[in-house]
C-alpha cells in the first residue's frame, strides 16, 4: 500500500489551520491535546494526491525552463573576488539601472549567494538555488562618510559582491577606490543598489540606515536575475563571467 508523504500532511494540517484563523473567534472554555503519528504507516489518500500532482508538474515544468546557456561554471568561494559575485553583482546593477540610471555600484554579501551556477544549460530552478529569498532590491543614496563606512565593511571583510567598484585592500582597509571610474570623493553622494535583507539587517551593517533616501526598485532579485539571463539570450549570447581584480587584497597581509 501507497503511504501519505510526511511534509504533504503537514502542509495540508497548515492549511486547514489558515482556513479556520480567518474565522470569527471564540474564548475557549475547555482545551486538551492528542498526539497523532505522521508517519510511514499512514495510507496514501488518491484523492488527495489527484488534487494536488497536476500543480506539481507544472510547477517542476516551470523549474526545467531553459531561460539562457553560460560559457563558464559560475561557481563562488571565500576569496575576495568569485565569478558567482561578479555574475550576481553586475546582473543587478544591469536590471537596476533600468530603474535608476544614476545607480553607480552594487553591493552584496557572499553568504547570500546560496548555489553556484552549472556551464551549459540555465534554468529558473538554477536561479531559484541561487537566490531562493523574497529579498527586493534597494537604491540608496549615501553621503561620502556613510560610503566610506560601506567601504570599510567591504575592505574589513576581504571583499564582498560588488559591480561598478573597485578597490585594492591593504591592512584591511580600503585604498585605490574607484567608483564608476573615477576616484572616490569623501564629499561626494553616492547611489547605489543593494536590497532589502542588507538595509535592514543591522548589526555590521547598521549604517546603512543613514541613507539619505531609500526607494525600493519593486523587484525581487530573483527575477532581476532571471530577466537579466533572458535579455543575454535574446540577443543571441551566452552568460560570460571573468575574474577582472574590482577587489584585490595584498596578499602579505
């Protein structure tokens, strides 16, 4: 006999649950609780099964959608450059400055990157253990002091995901910075892109709370990236992604 999948109880328990809270309210006059086993030894329910597979398949069929092809396996690590920071990072610039032309740089954090990126054939699914968060991305404009605290954060940490930056780390400090090109004015303001998990997760990051203003762009960076491959592949390229030293750190540190 056919058992019922743990997690499929589990779910459907939950969702009788939602059903029930959005329901008038009543002051309890007795409680009591029974434990019953989710386990293998629970018959499988058809019908229940009937319901649900054809929302599965297409559901897988939209994870095995082919959106693109990259040249390289975009693969991460620890160092203070990856091909999957650079890949990320200049993906959202690219979808970001759709928004907001002005965006200079782009700034991430390695532990947000969840999945390396195979060579060859691309799909939403890829995408998704890439980047499996609801984070949106954020255009913040920042003073020269609050850039000079990113920079030290980037520089302390051995780098970070970054595009539309360059630096070399020396000591653990930033030197030889150059936004956009040019040299990094202490006087200047800055616009740059990030996303929301980072401007409100404070703790190492809580300067970012300083922003001057703050907009999000009203696009999670899942489909930023998603769209940033289909736009590649419509005109006919592949995903190309190279170490070019935006963050280099001197190695007798």
């Amino acid at each position: 006999m056919r058992k019922i999948p743990k997690g499929l109880m589990v779910g459907v328990w939950l969702g009788m649950m939602s059903q029930i809270s959005c329901q008038k309210s009543y002051q309890v006059a007795q409680s009591g609780y029974s434990q019953y086993v989710m386990d293998d030894s629970l018959a499988v329910d058809s019908s229940l099964i009937r319901y649900y597979l054809p929302y599965k398949r297409q559901m897988q069929a939209e994870m095995d959608r082919v959106i693109g092809h990259s040249a390289v396996a975009i693969t991460g690590g620890k160092g203070p450059e990856t091909l999957l920071g650079n890949f990320f990072s200049e993906a959202i610039l690219d979808q970001g400055r759709k928004f907001d032309p002005s965006i200079q740089f782009t700034f991430a954090t390695r532990g947000g990157l969840r999945n390396t990126l195979p060579k060859g054939a691309l799909t939403i699914g890829n995408i998704f253990e890439l980047m499996p968060f609801e984070n949106e991305m954020v255009v913040l404009k920042l003073s020269g002091d609050t850039t000079w605290k990113l920079l030290e954060y980037i520089a302390a940490s051995k780098g970070q995901p970054v595009a539309g930056l360059r630096m070399y780390i020396d000591g653990g400090k930033p030197t030889e910075i150059l936004i956009g090109g040019k040299a990094f004015d202490p006087k200047a303001q800055y616009t740059i892109l990030t996303y929301d998990y980072l401007v409100n997760s404070g703790g190492d990051l809580s300067f970012l709370s300083e922003a001057q203003d703050q907009r999000l762009v009203g696009k999670r960076l899942r489909d930023a990236l998603i769209d940033y491959v289909e736009d590649i592949t419509q005109q006919g390229n592949e995903i190309q992604v190279q170490l070019d030293d935006r963050i280099r750190v001197n190695e007798n540190e």
